[in-house]
C-alpha cells in the first residue's frame, strides 16, 4: 500500500488538479491499462462519464 501510495504520489501532477484519492486512482490505472491508445484525459473522462 505504501508503494502505491508513493507511485500515485508522484504521478499526481500528470492528472487534472483536484481529483479525490479514489479519481486519482482510476485516472492512474485507466491511463496506464490504455498507455498504447494514446488518449488525452478529455477523452478518457467521456469514456468515464458513459459507465
């Protein structure tokens, strides 16, 4: 847990400010799961917003 907590830590600035611990998380893995699609945060909060 400390792990991840210091990984989400780090990439906290690569995600759109004030995004709760639970948002933050999903932005990470989402971001991570589709890293060869190359989508920008908009497109990936659309796809969010749809589920």
């Amino acid at each position: 847990m400390i792990l991840l907590n210091s990984v989400l830590e780090r990439a906290k600035d690569n995600y759109p400010a004030g995004l709760s611990d639970d948002k933050l998380f999903e932005f990470y893995c989402v971001d991570n799961i589709l890293i060869n699609y190359d989508l920008d945060y908009a497109e990936i909060e659309v796809c969010h917003q749809r589920n």
